[in-house]
C-alpha cells in the first residue's frame, strides 16, 4: 500500500462516503493533491454505518493508484464509548503502516485518530501531526436538527446525546491538552476559529482557515459568455435581472423567505426573473404557484453537478438565508462559494458572519 520514498497522509472520514459533500469537499481535494505532488500517496479511511456495495464504492471514489480505500465499521453514537472500536480499528491500521500525517475530518473522526495515535506513541520516528478538520460545530448541530423539535420522551436521549457530543468536542479542540500528537486545527471560517478558542481552549496559532475546498473563480469574461449562452438556452431574456436559489427544500434553508424576498423585488422591477437549481422541483413550483408569480418569471430545473456552474451563470444574484443560529453564524457553506466562484452578489439576511464580515461580497436581504 505505502512505498518508501513517498509521502503518505492518513485521512479518517466519520461520516461515510455516501454523505453529500464527500465529492466536493472530500474527494475533490484529496485528488488535486495528488495531482499537484507525484510523490503522494492518500490513504482514505471511512467509517461505514453499513458497507456500501461494490458498484457504490466504484461510483464513488474512482481508482486511482495513489489512493487507497480502508472501510470501517461505524457504530451510532451515544458517547464516547461508541468510538472505541473506531480507535481500535486506527490503531491497527497506523501501527502497520508508515504514514507523515494524519488528517480527520470532524471531531468524531478527530477522536478516534487521537485515540488510536496516543497508542502508539514512540513508534514514530518523528512527531506525530494530526490535523483536524474542523467543519462546524458538531453538537450545535444535533441540537439545530434534533433538540428543537417535540420528541416527546425521546428529548431525554436526544439531550444526552447532545451533552456527549459536547464533550467530545471540548476533548478534541482542547489543543493545549496534548503532549504526544501534534494537533493543528482547519477552521472553515474565522468566526469558527473565534469559538473553538473561546469556548474549547483551542490554541488560535494552532488553527488556520481551510482554502484547499474552496472553489476556483471562473474568469469573468468566460462567465459572460457562459450568461449569454444559457439565457438563450433557457428562454431567459438578457436585460432581465436573475435572481437564483441553488439548493434543496429544507426548513433551514429558508425557502418561504426567498420566495417572499424575490416577490418584493418582482413588484418593484417586471424584469426580475427567479432561476431554481433542486432536485426537489415539485416541492418549489407548488410553492411558486400558491404565490402567484407568473410562470413566465421562474424556471425550476434539475441539474447534473458538474454543470451547476454553467446555469449559476445564467444569474445576477444568489440567495443564501439562513435562521440566526451560531450554527449558521460560524459556517462556510458551500452554496456561498459557488455563488462566489461566479461573481454573484449574495442576498442574505446577516446570518452567517463571513457575509456580514464581508458585506463587498454581497447585497443584504435587508436592504
């Protein structure tokens, strides 16, 4: 699997390759790396829930002969217990295996690496560096999903379940506890690095903001062209102002609040045309005829990711509302960078600190 002579970097994935973001913002990166150095070889480990098939595998991480694929057994989450056979399983894998760094995604993954590192210390000829990926914040999360709903009497787990996730993050972030492992930490956003310092003791030289997922700027003139050419293609006049939604219909996605943004702008201009990317198009135009706005003004399409950037081009304006939650607040979502990556100006409610931080990158909801 490893050859003397190269580099090797141990990446732990907790959360499967199944998950949505795992071709954009796991694989993706990892496959420029090694496009960028010859001399690089990735193993990637994923915690399964259940084992994919053969042909999901196949369909999503692609052969490569520097990339090599391990799959664990994940087990559900209670506390840190449900981790000991992660830790297990690394443990094994690292002691077999010459590696000159590890990198985690996720406290969860961040733990059991750590976990399985402090086992082996002394087996390394030099120190031993684990960065951790720090995406969000992991119990904040479970409680936006889970705790604000009516569970009933299943709160009780649930808000356990919350506490334990808590203090695997307080364990994880906490960089001033380690002595054996060399931790680093990979901010998606400086208001995340703000709170991992505050609130988990995370050392602030010892996090940097991550670049390595963030989509690359298309020319502006190719975007131009790329305008013009699906405008014609989807029926969109040139001198109309296109406001775009690129997402799925969930409630913290804020639907109902960009309808209702695009209708006063509609009122105010004739010539403002709203474009929706999702694969929930039913859901979208059911709502788009209770509001009454002409059939001539919106198109609701369906695209295959690799042409997301091409009908993105096709707008003016990207919508990205989101509740004011500090899960919003410390957040880099991948919508922004895609809208982003095409120059369009982000309507927004000041929700997520990198808009409001950087109000140049776009136009707020409240104006």
């Amino acid at each position: 699997m490893y050859m003397k002579g190269s580099k090797h970097s141990i990446v732990v994935l907790y959360d499967g390759i199944q998950n949505s973001v795992f071709q954009s913002q796991v694989l993706s990166p990892l496959l420029d790396r090694l496009e960028k150095d010859q001399h690089l070889q990735i193993t990637l480990v994923s915690f399964e829930r259940y084992k994919p098939s053969d042909s999901v595998v196949k369909r999503c991480v692609p052969t490569h002969d520097r990339l090599h694929l391990v799959m664990y057994q994940r087990f559900p989450f209670l506390n840190k217990l449900s981790l000991k056979f992660g830790a297990i399983y690394l443990k094994k894998l690292f002691k077999d295996t010459f590696f000159d760094e590890v990198i985690a995604r996720g406290p969860l993954a961040g733990y059991v690496a750590i976990q399985a590192l402090s086992a082996i210390r002394g087996k390394q000829e030099n120190p031993i560096k684990l960065t951790i990926q720090a995406r969000g914040l992991a119990a904040e999360e479970y409680r936006y999903t889970f705790l604000e709903k009516k569970l009933g009497e299943k709160r009780i787990l649930y808000h356990y379940v919350y506490k334990k996730l808590q203090q695997v993050e307080q364990e994880v972030f906490n960089t001033k506890r380690y002595k054996d492992v060399d931790v680093f930490i990979e901010s998606v956003s400086p208001a995340l690095k703000e709170y991992l310092s505050e609130h988990f003791n995370a050392q602030a030289d010892k996090i940097t903001i991550a670049q390595h997922d963030i989509p690359t700027m298309v020319k502006p003139a190719y975007v131009t062209t790329l305008k013009q050419e699906m405008r014609s293609e989807l029926g969109i006049p040139q001198d109309v102002r296109v406001f775009c939604y690129s997402g799925s219909y969930k409630p913290w996605q804020c639907v109902t609040e960009t309808i209702e943004h695009f209708i006063s702008e509609y009122q105010k201009d004739k010539k403002s045309f709203l474009l929706i990317l999702s694969q929930d198009k039913k859901l979208f135009v059911k709502d788009l005829k209770h509001a009454k706005i002409p059939t001539s003004s919106y198109a609701v399409l369906s695209v295959n990711p690799n042409d997301l950037y091409k009908y993105l081009s096709a707008a003016d304006f990207g919508y990205l509302y989101r509740k004011d939650d500090v899960v919003n607040w410390v957040s880099r979502p991948t919508k922004m960078l895609e809208y982003e990556s095409v120059g369009l100006k982000i309507v927004h409610n000041n929700t997520i600190a990198w808009l409001k931080d950087n109000a140049k990158l776009g136009i707020s909801a409240r104006d």
